[in-house]
C-alpha cells in the first residue's frame, strides 16, 4: 500500500508577515486606493496583527476596493471572516485572517483617526536626550516657596517711609 505525500501546510512567509496582508496591499494598489497605511496591532489586541487604513475618492470607489480586496483573499485562499458598512458607503471594513482593512471616505478618516489610535504614543523628548542641557526658565524645576521670618510689625499697616533728601 502507498500513500498519498501529504499537501504542504500553508505557512507564513519567513518575514512573518501573514499571507492576507501581501494580498490586501495588492488589491488596493489595483483599485487605486488612497493614502494607504498599514499599522502593526501585534501585542495591543487579540482581533489581528495588521491594520490596512486606505481611502477611496467617493463611496462606489469604497465598495469597488472592498470588494477586489474580498475577490483577491478569496483567490489567494484567504477566506474573509466578514465584510461590513456596505451599504452605507462611508466606511468599509473588510477581516481577513490577521488583518483588518478599513476603507473610509477621507472625512470619515479624518474624523475617526484611527491612526492615532493604533500607532504607538512616541515619548516627550527630555533633557538628557536634547543635548543634555538641564532646563532653564520656567520649565526649570520648581522650588518651595520661602518662608519668611515673622514681622514685628502689625498686620495691615504699611512701614512709613521718610522723604528724600531731608
């Protein structure tokens, strides 16, 4: 009895980069997406490890990328688990295996900013790091207000002062 070799299991390529990321940039670059940007989410969430953020010129151009995105994940063996918003024509999420694509209209991007979101917070730069000069002014370290020695004089009444030259 022989049998059958068995069918090489599907891997990721070496980069470590899923497969359905390779075939969502290239859908959108087919259909002339705009402002494209993938965001790595590995390690913020459990949903996936890549978010492709693209913009299309009008709401038919949106269902048009959306769709060649699903078209070309289907060809590739790339399942997708859900495609939403559809119908309403201002933003199309489309998830793949490991990768969420939204397609919006730039007001909605710009409304959203889902970049900001997901794209690491950079740390303020300090001293240390702009040269190592400590900070002067006001942005100097604060000091503890004096205290002053107790007056002999009594309270709401002001010193007398002489006149000049006399």
């Amino acid at each position: 009895m022989t049998s059958r070799p068995r069918p090489a299991a599907r891997r990721r390529p070496p980069t470590g980069l899923p497969p359905a990321l390779s075939v969502a940039e290239a859908a959108l670059a087919d259909m002339k997406a705009v402002d494209v940007r993938v965001i790595d989410v590995r390690g913020f969430n459990d949903i996936a490890d890549f978010m492709v953020l693209a913009s299309g010129t009008s709401d038919r151009h949106l269902r048009a990328i959306a769709d060649r995105v699903v078209q070309m994940a289907k060809a590739s063996g790339q399942r997708p688990l859900g495609v939403e918003g559809e119908a309403q024509g201002e933003w199309v999420l489309v998830d793949l295996p490991d990768v969420m694509v939204h397609v919006m209209l730039p007001r909605t991007r710009e409304f959203y900013q889902l970049e900001q979101l997901w794209e690491p917070v950079r740390p303020p730069v300090t001293a240390k790091a702009a040269g190592g000069k400590k900070p002067s002014g006001a942005a100097a370290k604060p000091r503890a207000p004096r205290k002053s020695a107790p007056s002999s004089r009594p309270r709401g009444k002001s010193p007398r002062r002489r006149p000049k030259g006399g």
